[in-house]
C-alpha cells in the first residue's frame, strides 16, 4: 500500500502545487482555455491569492502524506473533505446557472481523488 499511497497522494500533490501556482504567476498573463476565469483585479485578486495559497497549502500535505502516510495519516480526512467541498464550490454556483459547467466539470477529478482517499483510509488501518 505504500507505492499505492505514493501514487495517490503523489500526483494530488502535483496538480494542487501546479494549480497553485498557475493561479499565483501564470493566470495574469494568458487566459488559459482550462481554466476560463474572469480576470481578477483589486481586492478580488487578494481572494483569489488566497485561494491559491490554500490550494498549495492541501499540496504540500498531500506530499508529506506521500512521503509517509502512516505518520500523516489525518491529513488524508482533510484533504477528502477539502477536495469534496472543492467540487461543491463548483458545482453550486453551475447549479444556480452564474457559471457554466465548465469548472464543475474541471472539478470532478476531485471528486475521484476523494472517493480514493476515503477508499485508502477504508483499506489502512491506524498504525
């Protein structure tokens, strides 16, 4: 279960990492056709930094979970919630018709890493 573990919280942490940081350096510059977010300015872009920050923040967790996910272990809950409120984010707003479906859809696989992380902590026991 270790590789297993490595894997999953392995490539959690990449996209969060790498998501973090298109959103802080790289959105200003281009309109990415992935990620079709209006542009952010003033106070709006404090938010959106700070969304960025947490986002990074659940990927440097998911690397220490990757890297030991016995001594890590209860950060595996929080990022299975984080990730099930991630897609509730999306998905609320596309519900109330203010975006398209677009992101909701962007967000599923978020939806996939938490079903995997709660099928993990099923499968392990606390050591």
């Amino acid at each position: 279960m270790k590789i297993y573990a490595q894997w999953l919280f392995g490539t959690a942490a990449f996209f969060n990492l790498a998501l973090a940081l298109d959103l802080l350096f790289v959105r200003r510059w281009y309109a990415s056709p992935l990620m079709p977010l209006d542009p952010t300015h003033g106070t709006n872009l404090v938010l959106a930094n700070v969304a960025a920050v947490l986002i990074g923040s659940f990927g440097y967790c998911y690397a220490r979970v990757a890297g030991d996910p016995a001594r890590f272990r209860p950060y595996i809950h929080i990022g299975a919630i984080g990730k099930l409120l991630a897609v509730a984010s999306a998905v609320v707003p596309a519900l109330m018709h203010e975006v398209s479906w677009t992101l909701p859809a962007l967000t599923s696989i978020d939806l996939v890493y938490a079903i995997l992380f709660f099928d993990y902590l099923r499968r392990t026991t606390r050591n």
